[in-house]
C-alpha cells in the first residue's frame, strides 16, 4: 500500500491577498499525516482556531506529490540547483 503523506502548516502572511509568509521563522508546523482526511481535519482545527485574524493562513502540502521515486530526476535536479 502507498502511503500518501500531507504536511499542514501556515502562518501570518504580510497581505491576505499573496501566499507570502511575513516571517519564515513563525511557520507553524502543525505536522506530518499519513492521509489526506487527518491532514483536513488538522487544517480545520487550525484555521478554525485562528478564524479572527485575517492574515493567518493554513495549508495543507501534500508531500507524496513532490517525489517519485520510480522515475528520473528533472535536469535542474540533477546539476545540483
């Protein structure tokens, strides 16, 4: 069986119009789940939890997405940038 990884994480964003964080080092990992529902209900509880400032936002990083491992790196990867 795959197993299927989802990161949750957020933080405060400089603008709520741009998905940029206004400190990197602020990032709440809310952490790693094996399935897709943990990782919503995580995210829910989160958001939920920081509902009244407009410039908090969560995420949920579906991690099984970014590597597989059966096929061939891209070019960029490969020389190292």
């Amino acid at each position: 069986m795959t197993q299927r990884l989802h990161l949750v994480f957020g933080g405060e964003l400089v603008t709520p119009k741009k998905n940029v964080f206004r400190d990197v080092n602020d990032i709440h990992i809310v952490g790693m789940f094996p399935d897709y529902a943990s990782a919503d209900a995580a995210w829910k509880a989160e958001a939920h939890r920081t509902v009244d400032n407009a410039h908090m936002r969560y995420y949920i990083a579906h991690i099984h997405r970014l590597r597989d491992e059966g096929s061939s790196g891209s070019t960029t990867e490969e020389l190292g940038a």
